[in-house]
C-alpha cells in the first residue's frame, strides 16, 4: 500500500543529497515516549538526513475523504475485538506487535476484558471505489460508569457503528449509547457481531434492532470480530453511509479538546477535533475557556502511537501537544483557536463530569499518607473524573474522600493506586452526595456520614436519584420488580421491546443501586438482565446515620445513612456481618447499631479463651516463631479502633448486606 | 546461658541432648503434619536407616558436641515401627555418644506397636522411657483421628510397659471434633487408672495439608470449638493435679521428678543435636568458629554442617539449623547440609529463652526478663491477667496457660524488636 502521495517539505529539516531516503521501518511507540500503545506503527517514513521525521497524509487529509466514527456497544459486546480486526485489515499495526485489545493499553484493561479509556485512532483504507480514505475511529468504554468517555468521543463524529452482540441482542447500554448518538444527530450503523457463535440469532437481533430501538436494521451488517467475516463491510458501510465532515477551511481554527491525557515527558497531550481551520506545529493558539495562550508544539496523529504530522486541517482528528503541565489548563471540552484573530464564539462543550460515589481511602500504614496523596495526583492527569479532598478518621487516621463515576470506576481506581503505586489500601464503604437542609436554612453538602449534621438540625435530606433501565427476558420480570421493590425503586413503566425483551423503567436512589444492585440483579436473573442508568435529580428521602459501636465507642469509618424504614433491618444484619468478621478479642467486644443514641441491635463476639500452641520442642520452635510474626503481618492489615482489630473486610461489610 | 542454665558439664564438655527422627509409622493419622509416612518396609529400610543414624551420630561425636548427653529422644513418626532395627540404632548410639550417668533415653511408641519383646531388647540396650501416643481411651475419637489402636489395646500396652520397670509417658488430646466432656473425663479416668508418672495434654490443631482440615474444610466434619477444647484443658489441669501429676509446662504433667528431662531442655535453652529428616540442631555459635580448626567440620567429603552453616554472623550467640523432610536424602547423606539456618543474637536467645521458659510452671527470672527486653511486655501481660510476678520470677496464671500464644509472641517480638535495633 502507497501510503505516501505527497511529500510535504519539513521545514526544520534538510533532506539529505537527491532523494530523501525511504524506509519502512518501525516506528515503536517507545521513541516517541508515549509508552502508551506497545505497538509499532507500519508507515513508509521519510528519513531526512538530520532531524526528525515527518509523515504526511495529504490526499487523504481532503475532507471528502475522512470518515470520522465510534464504535458503541453494551460491555463485552466485541468492540474492541472489531477494532483489532479493523487495525489489521488497514495494515495499521504490524502483524508481530498484534496484541488482543491493541488499544486498551492499560494491564487493567487487558486483564479485565474492558474499555476504560476511550482511544482514537486513525487507519487509512482503500475502498471498493479505489480511493484511499482517513478513517478516524474511536473505540469507546462500554460499562455505564465511563458514559461520560462515550459521549466526549461523539462529539468527534459523524457517525457510530453501534455494535450489538448476535446472541446477547439489544441491551440496556446499546439502547442508551444508541440515544446519545441519535440525540447527538449521528448516522449509526447497526452491526450484529459474533455472528460466528453458535447461539448466534442475528434474525432476532436485527429485530430487536428495529423495534426495540427504532433503526432500520435490514442493512444491518454482519460482523464477527473474531474471524473479521464483514470487517470490510463494515468499513465500505462507513465509507458509503457516514457523511464527510464539514467545516470551513478558511475560517479561524477551532478545535474540540474531546480527550486528553498526561505525558510525563511532553505535558499534557491533548485530543482534538479539528472543526474548521487548521493548525502547525510552531502556532500561537488559545484555549478558550481558560484564556491561556500557548505555542503549538507538535500536532500528530495516533496510529495508534502517536505520529507528528505538519498540520491538522478542518474535519481531521489527531492530537496537539502545547508544551502545557497543567492539566487544568487544557480541558475536556474547551475550544482551542488562534492567539490572534481567533474564532469568538467556542464550540459547545459538555458538562464536567460529575462524581456520583464517595468513599474513603485511608493507606493502612498511616506513613503511606504522603504517598496516597502523591499517587492520587497523578491518577488525576490522566482521569480528570477522579476527585479527592483529605478526611481524617478517628478509627483510620488520615485519608481521603474519593469521588468516582461508579463502582467500577472506584473499583479500577483503587487497584491502580495498590498495583501501580504499591499501596495497601482500606476503603470504606461507598456513599452518594446528600443535599442535607438544616432548620437554620443552610443547605450541608454531605459526602461522608461523619459529616452529617445532627439530627435534631436537620430540616430534610435529599438524596441523588436515578432512571434504571433494565432490559430482561420476561420470565425474569417478576424477579426484577421484588429487587427493585426492596431497593426503594418506584416503578415507572415498561415495555416489550421484542418477545424475548422487556425494557422497565425505575426511579431508584443512587444509594441504593451501589450497595451491591448489579450483582443482585444478575444473580436473580440468572445474568439475563442488563443495566443502564442516568441521574435525574435530588428528591427528598427519610434517611438516618446509623453508627456502628465497638466495645462502646462509636466507629465513624462505619457509619452510615440509611433509609429510617431500613434501619432496623440493616442495622441487625450488619452487627451480626460483623461478629463473624471481627476476630475474638482479649475481651468481650460487644457490637451495637445505633441511631443517636438509640440502639436497634446488638451483638458480641465472645472473649478468646484459648490460644495456645501445645506442641514447642526442637523443630517447633523456628516454626513457631515463623507463625507468631506471619501472624503480626496478619494483623498489620488489621486496623486497630480503640483496643479492638478489626479485619479491613470490616469496613466493606455494608456492601454485602443481603436482604 | 541467660537463665544459668549449665551448658557445659563438670568436665568442661558442652552439655547436650539427643534427637532422632525416625520418619516411618505404620499409617499416617489424620491430624499429623510431622515428617513422616508408612513404611512399605521394604526389606532392610529399617537397618539402612539405623546405619545412617549411627554415621550421622558418630559424625557429631566426632566433633565433641556429644561428650555429656543427658538425655536422647527417638521420636517420629513411630519409632517401633521399624521393629529390630530400632535396637540397632539405640546401641549404636549408646556407644557412639557419651551419655551422661542416669541420663533419659525415650522411644516413642504407640500402642499397636509396642511389644514386649521388642521392649526388653530395647530396655536392656539402655531406653528407660517410652513415651506412648495413646491421644484417646474412646475408640469413637480414635477413629477421628485416623488411629489406628483402639482403647483395649491402649490400656494393655501401658501394662506391658509399666511391668518391665520403665519410665511411661502419655500423650492425650483433646478438642477433638465430636469428642464429648464425658468422653474427655473418661479419658483422664483411665490416665490416672494407668500409675504413668508423665502426661502431655494436647488440644487439637488442624494443621493444613492433613486429612482432617480436609474433612473439616470441606464440611465433612465439624470444625473446631475452641472454647470447648479450652474446657477440656482447665478440666486436665484440675483432674491430673487431684490425682498427683503436677502441671509443669503448658501441656506437659509430671509426678515430681518425673519430668521429661529432654523436652525441659527444649525451653531452658540447653543445645540440641538433631539427627534425621526434618530434626533442628541448635548449638552455640562459638563452637563454629572453634571448629575452624578441626578438620571434619570443613571437609568437603564430608559436607558436615561446619561449612554449610555458613559463615556465622558477628553477634550471634547461637546456631539452630534444620535438615530437610526429604528421608531418601537423608538416607543417601547421613552427614548432609541442613536445609533452613538461623542466627540468633544474644538479644535474640534472650527473647527466645524467655518466650520458652514462660511455657514451664516455674517460669523465669527477673534477670532473664531484663536481658530479654521482655519487661515492659510482661508488665502489659500482668494488667491484663496473663502473667504474675513473685519471687523475682515471672509466671504465666491460669489465664496465661490457655492464652499461650498472647505471652509468647508479646515476649518475642519485644525481645526482637530489639534485637533489630
């Protein structure tokens, strides 16, 4: 394949003698400092004799021939299995540097099977028609914690190829990722994928397609990322189907930060899609929503690594690399234009992302505070959706209250933090935002239940609701309406989607869906059911802080706000979590459930009565004093509140409560 | 040593006991994670190991560190299992080592092994003391445990014992899954019935690996009941002391001076010579660098432990080392390099001697609790009921006995800590 049509004059560089010399050699992602994408990219590059080198797409850079697109799906639907099958086809990656789920360059992504991060990547293909076309393609997350990720990388599109599994059919999170394409004004392109499983039933689906979702499905393609069977249908679908951008060439630029991610060597690398205008290395440009101005150090494309290029013109996708360390400077959403003369109203952005759960992380060796706080800083660069501000706790020291999108997105946090910046953490158990209104007229941001006003204050408590749409076969509804009843959820409607789906729609508290819904929800549905969500407002609820006493005192890291209907309940069901958890102790360690003062259950964990190993001669001995300091390992991920060791397993007790 | 107690003899020579392991038995219980396994007795197994133990012994005699034994173990495993050859290995010994005079020599037994003949060979070789594995008098708890006796032929091999004029231990357990408090009063019954003058108690651990943490882990049988086990223990202490046997050590019971004179060795810090698979060695450090000089201690024919210890520490004060489980190695190289070295400071031993000698009734002195850096721990001990000082000794109470481990690692890790600094 030519990639190669035109050469562009470098301006930095000097070709050597006649001929510039050409080679094919592998551009590794490493040179570039990224390490972001193990891969090497397969390009015909221009070697000047000094200086770096330089890569031009310039017939391809013609708008007519850019398509721009997502790849959208329910979780695990093969997403990103079709875009390795996609680099594959372009050539875009070289046969050896083939890895499963080439752009989920994370370990946690790999191991996982998931998307967390959204990435672009541009491949160039020749259509049936001959012509060689820029095709800009953005695998995005599929889980409902990282719709943010989905919605930013629309912005970038004409149009989504929504993928949908051949034998799992239409699920809550293609309905919702469907609607915000629609919404969005997107062409999308259905795709049955897997058709290659022999439960594969892509009639049904193409069905469930058209009335589930109202898309004419009869051009459906059929897809299967394992094989790459219609891989190249899809993209002569992408070429045919989804319009060219359009932009102005000649107006000032404008282009759309939709990603952005930090280099710890170049700053701050930002993704861009450029609107109308262009923009070369060595301008001046503005990030509009912050005023700062700012040298355009290099622009480039990710292929998938990253690959400087001279220019980015109107209706291109690529990166932009300022020279900016501050992450707060170049933000998601914000336009950048030219220093001078530059556009004056920006693009319209979109909403900053809001944490919807809270926990504490606390290091269980307190002299890891520092380091907590350090590692935290870092994780923020690359994933401006996590925030944190320092809380102390009498029972865990020093800390912080973490924000997240989801569970998920707590869960990947955390492992990251242990994983990448060997930290032992314990995190509490999760809590939502409560608007809490005291009788003084004060409206209380309350995070944590230790920041809980008292109780005789508090005028009312409001806390964040969402719509949960749960797509299930109907042998499976009866199952899902007693969780949802026993959740708080108020059913709103439902409907058949096809003979073998059911959407239903529920108002359920936030707070309720995090402890423990999904899998609940899963397990009760023998893992039909699937489940999508989004926030639609504070609404007023009874809600309580029940404290957990040990020995007496009050363990703050254990409180919690609870419905007052559920108190009792939940209160009796954790006290007797927790006797099993909590070791035997020197002592009697009696366990209460309280609200203010009142107790509404009570357990104990009986004193120790014997431990003692009998047998101590020779060989025993070394032994012996092997067991008593694994034994004093043990208990270092014990914390100690007042006299009493408790299991880290402790604090997320709250979340396994079944009913 | 830090507690004075006499590790060299009258005549200079360093004062030492003796442990064999004998790793066969006739079938593995269900409790047991020691080294050891059936013998399929292939012929001559028995004599082969006998030869080894003799080279083995004779290698440490050699090295001067067996001129005044006061006491030798032949533990297992079943010692008894391999019959005739055990005879063998007894003399062997007897004439290779210098036993000090009156000095005890154990063999461990169990009850289907044990057979009068097989005693007398082996009292008129020198054993003055079995030790017999009787664990139950209730057949229903000895077929839990995987043993293969049952309580008749129990009570019949203590009689034979006893007859020929030995010494006899006992060994009891309790907190056996679905061993009742009737069941365990039964059991001490016939233990006072039998006139033995050593009893050990022993509350059941399950120990992972065997076949009773599988039965229990996998819900075949019920688990373990501490507070049960911890009945049964104080009920021992009450019924063997009424019927004369004193509680000397957390599970060891004695008339008075019938104590194990080998395993009071164990926690007085007196050195050690192990021989056999899995058995520990513990002997002073200076002895390594003394033995520089002697030939034998570095011969690489010999591989002895001279040079496979290592070069010792700076500081240490004691070298405890450990061959490997692995029999056929043993068989193949009698004097072979141990698997597992420690070097103990004198910090170190201190902390041990102390965390060991809270285990004995008499439990240690002032001036032992000082040099093990033990003080402030054991004055947190006495607040919370688990130790005692009178008479410038430190004692565990009652409390203390069954809540064993809280003292000893106290002791340890503060006798550790700062060791390290």
């Amino acid at each position: 394949m030519q990639f190669l049509s035109t050469q562009l004059w470098c301006p930095s560089t000097q070709w050597g003698a006649d001929e510039p010399a050409k080679s094919s050699t592998p551009l590794s992602s490493a040179e570039e400092g990224t390490g972001d994408a193990s891969v090497s990219v397969r390009a015909d590059v221009l070697i000047p004799a000094h200086g770096a080198p330089c890569y031009t797409f310039a017939d391809m850079s013609q708008a007519s021939h850019i398509r721009n697109f997502s790849i959208i799906a329910h979780i695990d639907h093969g997403k990103s299995t079709l875009a390795d099958r996609v680099l594959e086809l372009t050539h875009t990656v070289a046969d050896r540097d083939m890895v499963e789920q080439v752009l989920d360059s994370m370990d946690i992504e790999r191991e996982r099977g998931i998307t967390i991060k959204a990435q672009a990547v541009r491949v160039l293909y020749t259509a049936a028609d001959g012509e060689t076309y820029q095709l800009n393609l953005i695998d995005t997350p599929g889980h409902v914690d990282f719709t943010y990720e989905v919605s930013r990388s629309l912005q970038a599109c004409e149009g989504v190829l929504l993928v949908v599994d051949a034998a799992q059919g239409v699920e809550a999170q293609t309905v919702a990722n469907a609607m915000m394409a629609m919404n969005a004004g997107l062409e999308i392109i259905p795709l049955i994928n897997k058709i290659d499983l022999p439960a594969a039933e892509p009639e049904r689906v193409r069905h469930e397609i058209e009335e589930g979702l109202a898309i004419p499905a009869d051009e459906a393609v059929l897809t299967s990322g394992k094989t790459g069977e219609g891989v190249r249908e899809a993209l002569e679908a992408v070429i045919a189907r989804i319009p060219a951008p359009e932009g102005d060439p000649e107006a000032p630029l404008k282009a759309l930060i939709f990603d952005s991610y930090f280099d710890t060597y170049r700053g701050v690398v930002a993704l861009v899609r450029i609107v109308d205008g262009s923009v070369s290395r060595g301008m001046k440009v503005r990030m509009m929503a912050t005023n700062t101005v700012t040298d355009v150090e290099e622009v480039g494309v990710r292929r998938p690594a990253n690959m400087p290029v001279e220019t980015l013109s109107f209706g291109e996708v690529g990166y932009l690399i300022t020279g900016l360390k501050d992450p707060a400077l170049v933000k998601v959403g914000d336009t950048v234009t030219l220093a001078k003369h530059g556009a004056i109203e920006p693009l319209p952005g979109y909403r900053e992302v809001k944490p919807m759960v809270f926990t504490g992380l606390f290091p269980i060796d307190g002299d890891q505070y520092p380091d907590l706080r350090d590692a935290l800083d870092k994780l923020q660069l690359n994933d401006p959706a996590l925030i944190y501000e320092p809380e102390s706790s009498h029972a865990l020291g020093f800390g912080f209250r973490v924000g997240f999108l989801g569970l998920l997105h707590m869960e990947v946090v955390k492992e990251r933090l242990e994983r990448e910046f060997d930290l032992d953490l314990l995190a509490t158990a999760p809590s939502v935002e409560y608007h809490v209104y005291t009788t003084a007229g004060d409206e209380v941001i309350v995070h944590s239940p230790q920041d809980m006003p008292e109780t005789g204050v508090i005028e009312r408590v409001e806390e964040p609701y969402l719509r949960a749409t749960v797509l299930v076969p109907p042998d499976y509804v009866g199952a899902v309406m007693e969780l949802a009843e026993s959740r708080r959820a108020t059913f709103k409607d439902m409907q058949y989607l096809s003979a073998t789906t059911v959407e239903m729609h529920y108002d359920i508290p936030l707070s309720e869906l995090i402890m423990d819904f999904f899998d609940q929800l899963k397990s009760r549905t023998r893992g039909y059911a699937s489940l999508d969500y989004e926030y639609i407002g504070y609404r007023v609820s009874k809600l309580v802080k029940l404290d957990i006493l040990l020995a007496g005192k009050v363990v703050d890291a254990l409180s919690f706000i609870v419905h007052r209907d559920k108190a009792y309940q939940r209160g009796r069901v954790l006290t007797e979590k927790l006797r099993e958890i909590i070791p035997r102790q020197m002592f009697e360690v009696p366990i209460q459930a309280a609200i203010g003062g009142k107790v509404l259950a009570r357990e104990t964990v009986r004193a120790k009565r014997k431990d003692v190993l009998a047998k101590c001669y020779g060989g025993d001995i070394t032994r012996k004093r092997k067991l008593l300091e694994k034994q004093k390992k043990g208990k270092k991920r014990m914390k100690n509140v007042g006299n009493v060791e408790v299991p880290q397993d402790a604090f997320m007790a709250i979340l396994k409560v079944d009913e | 040593m830090s507690d004075g107690h006499d590790t060299r003899g009258a005549g200079g020579a360093l004062r030492t006991s003796l442990y064999i392991h004998v790793p066969f038995c006739v079938l593995k219980c269900a409790y047991c994670s020691f080294h050891s396994g059936p013998v399929s007795l292939e012929p001559g197994v028995g004599e082969h190991f006998s030869w080894a133990v003799a080279e083995s012994v004779a290698h440490w005699a050699e090295l001067g560190v067996l001129d005044d034994v006061v006491s030798v173990y032949i533990g297992g495993g079943t010692p008894t299992t391999i019959g005739e050859p055990l005879v063998r290995l007894v003399e062997r010994i007897v004439n290779a080592a210098r036993l000090a005079p009156g000095a005890e020599v154990t063999v461990e037994t169990n009850p289907d092994t044990t057979d009068p003949a097989l005693t007398e060979r082996l009292v008129n070789v020198g054993v003055n003391r079995f030790s017999v594995g009787v664990q139950s008098f209730d057949d229903e708890v000895l077929r839990t445990l995987g043993r293969c006796h049952t309580a008749t032929s129990a009570v019949r091999a203590i009689g034979d014992l006893t007859a020929s004029g030995v010494r006899v231990a006992l060994d009891i357990m309790c907190g056996v899954p679905g061993q009742t408090g009737e069941s365990w009063n039964l059991t001490l019954e016939h233990v006072l019935d039998a006139g033995v003058g050593h009893v050990s108690v022993y509350p059941l651990t399950l120990e992972e690996g065997t076949l009773l943490a599988d039965s229990v882990r996998t819900g075949a049988m019920g688990g373990l009941d501490d507070d049960l086990a911890a009945e049964m223990m104080e009920r021992a202490s009450e019924v063997l002391s009424r019927g004369g046997l004193e509680r000397y050590e957390v599970a060891s019971y004695a008339r008075p001076g019938d104590e194990s004179v080998h395993n009071r060795g164990y926690w007085t810090g007196r050195p050690y010579v192990g021989v056999g698979p899995s058995a520990a060695s513990m002997l002073p450090a200076d002895l390594f660098d003394s033995a520089i000089s002697c030939e034998a201690w570095n011969d690489p024919g010999v591989a002895g432990v001279g040079n496979t210890v290592g070069r010792v520490p700076e500081g240490t004060t004691r070298v405890r080392f450990v061959r490997a489980a692995d029999t056929s190695g043993f068989l193949r190289r009698p004097v072979g390099p141990p698997d597992e070295v420690e070097y103990l400071s004198v910090a170190q031993a201190a902390a041990e001697d102390a965390m060991l000698g809270l285990r004995l009734a008499e439990g240690i002195p002032q001036s032992l609790a000082e040099s093990a850096g033990a003080l402030g721990a054991l004055a947190d001990l006495a607040r919370r009921g688990l130790v005692e000082q009178s008479d410038d000794r430190w004692r565990v109470t009652r409390a203390g006995w069954l809540l064993g481990n809280e003292v000893f690692e106290a002791v340890w890790l503060a006798g550790a800590r700062r060791g390290l600094a």
